[in-house]
C-alpha cells in the first residue's frame, strides 16, 4: 500500500480514484482548491476514514504545495487538478493556461523538489492525468495511440498537451519518475452538473429541452469513471517509468446515440406521463472548433497491464441514470454554480 498525493481529488475523476483507493487501503491526501467544480460530498463516503486527509491548496501556489509535500511525505502524485470543460475554456482560456500548465509545472517541481530532498527514490512515481483531446480530431476510421501526434483544437486541450509535455521534459531531463495517461470521454456518478450525460438526465427530469451540439454526429469512446478510477490506480503501481498509456472505454458512439441510449433508460425507469424524453431533444449551433471523432486504441494497457474496462456504455449508462435519480439532493445543490445551466462556448 502507497501513501498518494491526489490533486483534484474533490472533482468528478479525482473523487472516483480517492474513493477507490482508500477502499483499497492506500492512504490519501486529497489536495483541492475547491472551485466551481469540486465538491466535498464527492469523498465523504470515505471522509471519515484514518487512511484520508484533505488540504485546501491550489496547484497555482508553489508554497502551499511544497508544505504539503513536507507535512505528509507522500510515495506518489497523482495528478489530476485541472480545467477541463471545453465551452469554458472557449469563453476564458486564461483559467485553463494557469491552472493546466502553470499549474502542472508547479506540481512537477515541488515533485521534483520532494524527491531529490528524499534521495531519489526509485519507487517514488509521478502520474499524469491527461486526456484523448490531445490528439486532435479523427475521421471516420482510425484510431488515437499512444504514438499519435499531438494536435489540440481548443485552448482546453492545447493547456492539456502542454501540461503532457512538460511531464516528459521532467522526466527526460531531470529523471523524475513519471507516468502518463490520456482517457476518453468519462461518465458515472458525481459528473458535475454541466457535462453532457448530466445535463441531459437533468434536463429531462425537468422537462427542459435537451440541447446536442449541430447533427449529434460527433463522435466519443465512453468511459465509466469508476473503471477509470481503477485503471489509474493499475497504471500507478504497475506502470513502466516514463511509458504513456491511453484508457478507453472501447464503447464509441455518436452523441445524440448516447443521448436517445440515456432518453430510453429514463423512459423505462421513470416513465413520463405522456410521451418519451426523446421528444425534448433540440438541435443547436455547433461549438467552434467542435473535433469531429474520439477513439481510443487501449492495446497497450490490455497488453501490458491486463486492464479492460469491466461495463458497456449501457450498463454504465443505466448505473448513472439510477445514481442521478437516487441522489437529487447532490446535484440540486450545484445547479447555482456559476455557469451551471448556461450555454457557454459561444464567444469564438
């Protein structure tokens, strides 16, 4: 067992790796900022536990972070603080520059600070969590390996790919310990409020129009978070130093498939009193810069590590609609955050 450094641990990704961790054994020190996005009810199912603790730091502030380090001497980082809604990063992209890279690049050297104090433990690991947005948009066939070519479309992904690179340069230049991983789309309980599956199953609920972005033929792989949450946990303790390894879901579908596949769910388990949810799906202007198709190839972590995801987009899907169906009281709360229900990414 391995005491883990988690940044972002109050966020939607983040949450899911702290509560499996703990679950597992590992003790966590959960360090969050705490902003629009993050929420403490992600983590108290395990809040309570011996194996946690929590500190209030953003990565932005090297000062907090380097007394982090000092006050919990952690075996390893994983990093997942980050912006990373795309419309968001559209209307400001300085949040997603400061956060995203200035912020990876403190994290990186107060790591890096941490370990040489230590002596430079071989065992020490350094894990980045990135995303399949790094790698552009794809045609109809093909598909993102660890060996693609960066080409970000958004300032969300150019701040990701950047963030990606600079890792490697740590660990080329200074021999840091690092890890790489690029997901795919995730989904699964505690998605905040203004992701795609979440909006749709709230928006039905309320009986509000569904908006999907131009035709709905844009194209996403589906990961279940807490499948996710595992296959990072594997890539921390079994991963090769200084290797990348991209984690899908091997479950694509276009958007507006994945909304009538949640529409139907619903239709099933909480029925309207006339008609289908599917009659509330409205068709809007496109984002800018909207990547046209996302599809991992897991070969690598299959291989490697013997990881596949365990749920098909349905059953993790119709997990999801239940969650947000048992837990309004979660999501009720975070529907004032700013921008929360607001169509945003419009200023290009």
């Amino acid at each position: 067992m391995v005491k883990i450094l988690i940044t972002g641990g109050a966020g939607f990704i983040g949450s899911a790796v702290v509560r499996l961790a703990v679950s597992r054994g590992h003790e966590v020190v959960n360090c969050d900022a705490l902003t629009y996005a993050a929420c403490l009810a992600n983590v108290a199912p395990v809040a309570e536990s011996d194996l946690y603790a929590f500190e209030q730091v953003d990565i932005r502030d090297r000062e907090a972070l380097d007394a982090v380090f000092q006050k919990h001497s952690p075996d390893a980082v994983m990093h997942l603080a980050a912006e990373s809604h795309v419309d968001r990063s559209i209307d400001g992209p300085a949040d997603f520059i400061e956060t995203n890279i200035t912020g990876t690049f403190n994290m990186l050297e107060a790591s890096r600070s941490y370990w040489q104090q230590k002596g430079k433990p071989a065992d020490f690991r350094f894990h980045h969590i990135s995303t399949d947005e790094v790698f552009g948009s794809l045609g109809k066939e093909g598909m993102f390996t660890e060996d693609t070519p960066y080409d970000p479309r958004s300032p969300y992904s150019a701040s990701k790919a950047s963030s990606d690179h600079l890792v490697r340069a740590w660990h080329e230049t200074y021999g840091l310990p690092v890890v790489l991983t690029n997901c795919s789309n995730n989904y699964g309980p505690y998605h905040f409020p203004e992701k795609l599956v979440p909006v749709v199953i709230i928006n039905a609920l309320a009986g509000k129009p569904i908006p999907i972005y131009g035709k709905g033929d844009n194209v996403r792989d589906w990961l279940f978070v807490e499948d996710h949450a595992d296959a990072l946990l594997l890539a921390l303790t079994q991963g090769e130093v200084g290797r990348s390894y991209n984690i899908g879901g091997e479950n694509e579908r276009t958007n507006l498939e994945l909304v009538e596949t949640i529409l139907s769910i619903l239709d099933d388990v909480r029925p309207k009193a006339e008609g289908s949810y599917k009659d509330q799906i409205t068709f809007v202007e496109d984002r800018p810069g909207h990547d046209q198709r996302y599809a991992i190839d897991p070969t690598r972590i299959r291989d490697e590590l013997g990881w596949r995801p365990s749920v098909t987009v349905e059953e993790g899907l119709e997990r999801t609609v239940r969650w947000y169906l048992d837990n309004e009281d979660w999501w009720q709360a975070l529907l004032d955050r700013k921008g929360v229900g607001v169509r945003l990414g419009t200023k290009a």
